[in-house]
C-alpha cells in the first residue's frame, strides 16, 4: 500500500482541496486528483515530467 504523505501540491494552492498532488519516486513521478484520492493516478518517466513541466513554464500548452 502506498503513503498518502508522499503526497505533496503546490504551495499555490493554499487550502484547496481541487487540486493536483504529485508524488516523486526515484524515476517516475505520478499525479492524482486530490478530490478522488483513490480513483487512480497518472504515473510518467520522471524525465517526461521534467518535460512537461518546462513547457508548461515556457507558455507552450495555452
């Protein structure tokens, strides 16, 4: 069974409960709906999420 206090959102989101939680491994990095914890996660190569990541910063994906 996983820890839910692997856990973590972003500072951002203050007290939100609709948020994206995220949770880093040692190469993958998964992602989940914090109002449906147990409804699955999206897990992907940690270098893909560095990808993602910086396009989303860089303005690609509006």
């Amino acid at each position: 069974m996983k820890n839910n206090t692997d856990w973590f959102k972003s500072s951002f989101s203050g007290h939100e409960q609709a948020c994206v939680e995220v949770r880093t491994m040692s190469s993958t990095v998964s992602a989940r709906d914090s109002k449906d914890r147990n409804g699955g996660e999206l897990t992907v190569p940690a270098a893909g999420w560095s990808a993602f990541v910086a396009g989303v910063t860089a303005g690609e994906f509006e």
